[in-house]
C-alpha cells in the first residue's frame, strides 16, 4: 500500500474542512452586520468542492494506486439567501419603514454546518492516524526479519 496516498488523501480532506469552517466561522461572524467595509451589503458564502479527477476506479483496484485521489475547493461563491428584515426603527440603516436589511445567514444551518465540517475533519485525522500506524507497524514487521 502506497502510505504517502493516503496522508494526501486524507490531507486534502482536512484542506476542504478547514475552508468550509473558515467560510462558515466568516458566515456566523457577520450575521449582524448591515455593510461590509466596502460598503455593499454582506452575502453568506458556501465553499464549492469537488473530488479531484484521477483514474477510474477500476484501475485502483488493479494497480493499487491512489495517484490523484482526494478532495479539493473549487471556490467560494456567494449564496442565494434573501435579506432578513428586521423591524429596527432607530437603526441608522432602516429603510423609510423603519426595516434593517440583515444578511440572510441561517444561525441554525450555519451551526449544523460547522458541526458536520468538525466531524469530517475529525474522520479525516482518524483515517491519518490509521495510516501512520498501518506504516510503523510495516516497519516494524519489516526490520524484525
């Protein structure tokens, strides 16, 4: 078994996860906000991700070869979420009926979100961990002969 394929594989997981958290903590972090430094309103992201294209499965099986395999980001991209509006007469940003135009962040999706990415990175690690003692346990067996 190629070990280095799996740390890759495994690394490149922990890659994705790590966006995915930074997007979501970016996400929560912004969910009072009404501008962005720029000015414009804030839009909640969502990483895009995809599992990196290499050989057809069938041939894994033959050559026993992970060469390629893996996860990796696309991109980050805005998300299609309507403003929450919320009855704030007093805020400097209220409209002429006095409503605030919040970002469209779901806590709750965002806080699911977050679970899941933590328990991806968590099967990631376990899958590294397995690796790394199915290596050293091969060089053990192999400087016993």
């Amino acid at each position: 078994m190629n070990y280095l394929s799996a740390f890759k594989i495994s690394a490149s997981g922990m890659t994705v996860e790590k966006a995915r958290l930074d997007v979501t903590a970016m996400n929560l972090a912004n969910v009072h906000s009404t501008r962005t430094a720029d000015g414009r309103a804030f839009v909640p992201m969502q990483v895009i991700s995809v599992a990196k294209q290499g050989a057809p499965f069938a041939s894994y099986l033959s050559a026993a070869s992970l060469h390629g395999a893996g996860a990796q980001v696309v991109g980050v991209r805005e998300r299609n979420a309507a403003p929450r509006m919320v009855y704030e007469p007093g805020h400097p940003e209220a409209d002429g009926k006095g409503f605030v135009a919040y970002p469209g962040v779901d806590p709750v999706g965002e806080m699911v979100n977050l679970i899941s990415t933590m328990r991806a990175y968590e099967a990631n690690v376990a899958a590294l961990n397995a690796a790394k003692t199915m290596a050293l346990k091969a060089l053990e067996l192999g400087g016993n002969t």
